[in-house]
C-alpha cells in the first residue's frame, strides 16, 4: 500500500517528488503526466491520498489533472487502486 500526503504536494515539484518517494519510481522518471501515467502502468498496489484538499487548494486545477491521471490509471491497470483518504486537512 501507497500513502501519498496530499501536504507534500503543495507545488508541481512537491507533488512529483513525493509521488516519486512514495511510489519508488526510477530516478529517470519525468515531472510530467505522461511519465506518471508510464509508472502508474507498471504500478501494482493500492495507492491512497491523504489531506487531497491541500493538494487541491495548492495546485489548483493542475491537482485535478493529477488525479484523473490517477483514476485512468486504474481503470488500464488491474492491478492498481486508487482512492482518497479519510483524513482530513486541519
């Protein structure tokens, strides 16, 4: 299981280096969608976001382009889930 924390990605640069960390994605991996979705293919595990609503209030609409990358994702790979977490920003 994969926990991103949606704190920690706050900016584009944050977001890929967390979702890169969390994900232990290869080092050549872009800061880009298209080099997200490449990982997300070969991705198998659940992967949860915590605290989405800093992420959201961060990236703004770019946050929404993540997540529909994400959701894609799961529908092309069935070995991959992906759901928001319960927890909530403070």
């Amino acid at each position: 299981m994969y926990i991103l924390d949606g704190r920690n990605m706050l900016t584009k640069q944050e977001a890929y280096a967390e979702i890169k960390k969390v994900l232990e994605a290869p080092a050549y991996m872009g800061n880009n969608l298209d080099a997200l979705s490449d990982v997300l293919s070969e991705t198998q595990g659940e992967i949860t976001l915590i605290h989405a609503c800093a992420m959201l209030n961060g990236l703004k609409k770019y946050a929404l382009r993540l997540l529909e990358v994400f959701f894609d994702a799961c529908e092309d790979n069935p070995y991959l889930s992906f759901t928001l977490g319960m927890k909530h920003d403070a």
